[in-house]
C-alpha cells in the first residue's frame, strides 16, 4: 500500500465512521474552518492538517474506492466508512514502513514552514550563485514578497562577504540535519537548488529513494516542522542565528486566525458572544466558532461563563457512554438537559489525547 492510501487508512480509523469523506478532506487540505480544526484537535490528527494543500478530491474518492475494493473499509453510510479488521491488520504492517515523525505538525507549522522554506530556500540558491560570481539566473522562488524579503536580507548584512553567510547558514542547517533521521535530512539537502544546480522534484528523489512522491512530501514537511520548531526553543535566537532571523517575525504569529483574533480582543475587552456578533455584523454562531477555536488553543481560556461545571461532567459522561464525538448523537442523549451543540463542542475540545473516546476502536 503507498503512503497515501495508508494516510487515509490511518485517518478513517481515527474517525471511526464519525466523519464524511468531505471532512478527510478538508483536513488534509488545511481548510481553515472551525469544524476541520477541530477534527483535527478531537481525533489527534493535528500532525496530517494541510499535508496536501492541493490534494485533488477525484484522486481521494480513487483512493477511497482501492481501499474498499481491497476491503480495508467498508460504508456505514453514504460518504463515511469505518476501517474492517483486514484494515486494521494492513494498518499494523504499513506503519513499521510509514513512521510519522513525533515532531509533525500541519496544524502548528504549515503555514510558518511554507513561508520559512521559501526564504530559506531562496537565500541559499542566491548566495551559493553569488558566492559563484554568478548574479544572473531563475530564482527558484518567484514570489514577489519572498524576492524582497532576501533583497533586504542581504542588504541588512553589508560587511560581510557571501561565503561568510553561506558558511555560517551551512553550519546551523547542518547541526539541525544531524539530528533528523538520515532519509529526512537526505530529502531536504536534495531540495535545495544552488550555483549550477537545480534541487530535485519529489519523483525525482523518491526514484533516488525508492519511495513514492507522497511521502518524500510528509518525510520533508516532517523536517521542516523540526527545524520551526527548534528555533522555538529558549536560546535559539543565539545558537542558530542565521535560521533564527530568516523565521522570527513567523514564530511571533499566533495559531489564530485573523478573524478570531478580532474576537478574542473584543473578548477580552469584556463584550459578549451575542455583543461581539452585532459589533463585528457576524453571526452569533460564529462568534461561537471563534471561542472553539479560541479554547483549542489556550489552554487557560476559561470556558466557565459558557459551560457551567455540572453540564461539563453531563457531557463528558455521554461522551464516555456512547464513545463518540458526533454532536447530534450526543446532543440526543442530553436532551433532558438545556445543553446546546456550543457547550458540546468546548467539552470536547479540552478532553485531551489520552481520553479513550478518542482512541481507534477495538475490534
């Protein structure tokens, strides 16, 4: 089975029926709508968000049909499928050969890595060419902000010669590299283009390799979420100075969306959900969502003026009972009680990865 299927596998059992087809893909995707972030949080799938950003939906719906040809899966109902026994046995042989590294996230990185690779990327091609005494040729990064943001790079270090850079980025990259599996370290190196020297596509280096292009793609994203995240911990700034500065402004940006920024301002400046809906002209809905995603992402966001203590027990209980985090089904159960899919959706958003509704059923 090639990586991708295995991917899909992995995701239909973690949503064990409860998620459409739609909703892997969004997830893969990286929409960034409340319900995929917080399929993302609820099933621990953080580490696969926006793997593919350009997965196209008929090559899913192929693979879903291999899958359930194979019989991997079989259909509860329209558009959802739960993984069979033949499934989870194929699942327990891939991944010895299809290992997510520890450090993978889509959610946390994908943006920051894309942004962070393009400057690296084009930085070095650009001072491996100069430092060639070569100062025409294809930028191997056409985005106009990328160009610019190396522009003034290279300006901001007058005084120094473009051998002194290369050397001295060439040194952190590599102390960071030693510490990566040698496939990912390998994936990366190859990527880079330079004086006279084009990087290589991921078909290129899975033929190199002896893999297939998706998963060269996971294994790189894999090492670029290893790089952010080494240049978040404390005294970084020091040790890597160079990869530091190339990603600081990034680093500085919350997880948040744009939008639920806004929210959480007004949030904090004392409105209410239903106060901030009419100042924003939003609905109170989404005002909703953006508190979701709010909670998702601090911890300490306190969810006692919208889910009173007892109805979060109520709903945990449930959660335990019917092991799902379908909302409608809990919703059903609760009916006795004046809880709404809001405070069902905050819930579940604090009940953490160890919780064993979360984990792939036994069969």
């Amino acid at each position: 089975m090639k990586s991708f299927e295995y991917l899909c596998l992995k995701c239909l059992q973690l949503f064990k029926g409860e998620r459409s087809i739609s909703a892997i893909y969004h997830l893969l995707r990286g929409k960034k709508s409340s319900q995929t972030i917080q399929d993302a949080n609820i099933f621990s799938l953080v580490n696969v968000y926006g793997l593919f950003p350009d997965l196209n939906r008929n090559l899913l719906q192929q693979t879903i049909h291999f899958l359930h040809s194979e019989h991997f899966i079989s259909e509860v109902h329209s558009e959802h499928w739960e993984i069979t026994n033949k499934g989870i046995l194929q699942l327990s042989k891939d991944e010895k050969l299809y290992v997510l590294a520890p450090y993978l996230n889509g959610y946390a990185y994908k943006d920051k890595s894309l942004t962070f690779w393009k400057r690296y990327s084009l930085l070095v091609q650009t001072l491996s060419n100069l430092a060639g005494k070569e100062s025409s040729f294809i930028p191997i990064q056409y985005d106009d902000k990328i160009q610019r943001w190396v522009k003034r790079y290279l300006l901001s270090q007058k005084g120094r010669s473009k051998t002194q850079l290369l050397n001295e980025l060439f040194r952190e990259t590599n102390s960071l590299l030693t510490q990566l599996p040698t496939n990912q370290a390998t994936i990366f190196a190859l990527k880079l283009s330079g004086y006279r020297h084009a990087g290589n596509t991921d078909e290129q280096i899975g033929r190199r390799l002896k893999n297939d292009p998706a998963w060269i793609h996971v294994e790189f994203q894999s090492s670029l979420h290893y790089i952010i995240q080494s240049l978040e911990q404390e005294g970084a700034a020091s040790t890597y100075k160079c990869l530091f500065f190339i990603c600081r402004d990034l680093l500085e940006k919350p997880l948040l969306t744009e939008t639920t920024q806004k929210s959480l301002k007004l949030l904090h400046q004392g409105f209410s959900l239903h106060e901030i809906a009419n100042i924003r002209r939003l609905k109170k809905s989404t005002i909703e969502d953006h508190v979701v995603e709010i909670a998702m992402q601090i911890r300490d966001f306190p969810l006692n003026p919208y889910v009173k203590e007892e109805e979060v027990e109520a709903i945990k209980a449930v959660i335990h009972e019917l092991q799902t985090h379908q909302l409608r089904k809990i919703k059903e159960k609760l009916n006795t009680l004046d809880i709404s899919y809001f405070q069902i959706r905050l819930v579940l958003t604090r009940m953490g990865d160890n919780d064993e509704s979360r984990q792939p059923a036994e069969r």
